[in-house]
C-alpha cells in the first residue's frame, strides 16, 4: 500500500503516488493505449512540484498503466480541437513542452518503464526521462512525418543528443517503428530485459539510487543536462517553423488519412 498519494490537477487519467523512497507516476488510460490527452500533459508540472516538495522522495518511475502501451502518443482524438487555428496549437504545443521539461528538469532522478507501444509524443515523455529502461517487446517510434508535421524542437534535441544526427534523421523521416533491441543499439533504450523482468529489474535499479546521495544526483543531473545541450532555448525561426507545420495542407491530409485509417497522399 502506498505511503502517500499525491493529487493530480484536472484529470483522472494520471495517477501518482509514493511508497518509501520511490514515487511511481502511471499514465492511466490503458484503454486508449495510455494516449495523452491535452488534459493529462497539464497535470504533469504540478506533480514534478509535488514530487520535488517531497523530501522522501529519492527516486521516480515513469510509467504506463498495464503491459500494452507505455504511451501511444498524443490523443488523436483531440488534434481537430488543439490544431484548431495558430494560437490553440501554439497553446497546445507549450502544454506539452511544459510537461516534458517539468520531467526533463526534475531534480530528483526519472526512470522510464516501457511496456509495448512508446510512440510519438509518448516517445518524446520517454526521452525526458533521465534513463530508459524496456520490456523486449516493446517498440519505439516518432512518427509526426506521417502525420505532416514535425517534431518539436526540444524534442527533437533530445533526440539527437540521445542518439546523434542522422540517426534522428532515420527515425524522423521514416517515421518507423523499432523495436527493443534496435531500440538499445540506436540508444534509445539504456536497459532491454525479459517482459516478466521489467518491473523487478527497475524496483532494483531505483531503489539502488536511493541510496546514493540526493545532492551528488541533482548536481549531476544538471550539469550533464547542461552539457549535452538538451535544454538551450530554441532560436525563434526554428520554432515558426515548428508550429507552421500545424497549419499546413500536409498535416490536414495526415489527419484525416489516420482516421479513415488509409495511406497518406502527401
């Protein structure tokens, strides 16, 4: 049972709570494959600030509910409403940075727990996270060129300081998915171990770092944040571009090729 549960601001679809050292929050839609809604991206930098406030916490799994989907992305379901005119994607889009840089900037150490499906968005909560660690069946993808858009620019700076230029030029035009152990090699993945293992392999991983020093964690996660240039501002020209992407002709067509669930004519 766990020690303490932490509240989550405006949705029912994340859940978060602490049990000694190590705090677990759990994406929890596994019906819709753990996709994120605008609602649940929210809810993220209030919990990064509940879980920091906490002085018993050392350690934090990042995680989605069941063995099916890590997360499958950014709901779908919602692009008609987000993408809706410049200033509701633009609004959208900060939703989302915000969360991924609350994770990414955590001063206390996040590791990602993958199950299944880590796709797009998703992907992109996983690459905040300070390691990765993944079931063998698990599979990885950023596929906004199949949607007509690009990937934002903090994520796609993750991205490349994860696993170099064109390497993120081989996911990013492809569009394709990877699985584990590509997932490792590509570097991805920092951990690929057995499906039954996962969770026991993370407990002990976790649990490991709340042994060590708080303060050495926190030094040493900044300044290789720092270092590995994951973090500078983006320069105002790269974002325009970005967020022109939302308005393009190509984006309607990837968007309407998904739900009538047929290739799209770019």
């Amino acid at each position: 049972m766990a020690d303490k549960t932490y509240e989550v601001n405006g949705t029912d679809d994340i859940v978060c709570s602490r049990t000694d050292a190590v705090a677990r929050l759990i994406l929890n839609r596994p019906a819709k494959r753990n996709a994120m809604t605008s609602s649940m991206w929210a809810a993220i930098p209030g919990l990064v600030k509940q879980l920091e406030a906490d002085a018993l916490v050392k350690a934090v799994v990042l995680c989605g509910a069941g063995e099916v989907a890590f997360s499958a992305g950014a709901d779908i379901g919602e692009f008609e409403h987000v993408y809706r005119s410049h200033a509701s994607a633009k609004a959208y889009n900060l939703i989302v940075r915000n969360a991924q840089l609350a994770v990414e900037q955590m001063c206390k150490p996040v590791v990602a727990q993958i199950y299944g499906s880590c796709v797009g968005g998703g992907c992109g909560l996983a690459l905040a996270c300070d390691v990765r660690f993944a079931a063998e069946d698990a599979r990885l993808g950023i596929t906004p060129s199949k949607l007509g858009v690009a990937y934002s620019v903090s994520d796609t700076r993750r991205l490349v300081a994860l696993i170099g230029p064109s390497r993120a030029k081989d996911l990013l035009f492809s569009g394709r998915l990877v699985d584990a152990n590509e997932g490792k090699q590509l570097g991805l993945l920092d951990r690929v171990v057995p499906t039954a293992s996962l969770e026991s392999t993370v407990s002990a991983y976790v649990s490991a770092l709340t042994a060590n020093s708080p303060l050495s964690i926190r030094v040493v996660k900044s300044m290789i944040n720092s270092l590995s240039g994951v973090d500078p501002k983006a320069s105002d020209d790269l974002e325009q571009q970005f967020q022109m992407t939302f308005e393009s002709a190509d984006f309607q067509e990837g968007i309407a090729a998904f739900k009538e669930k047929r290739k799209p004519l770019f």
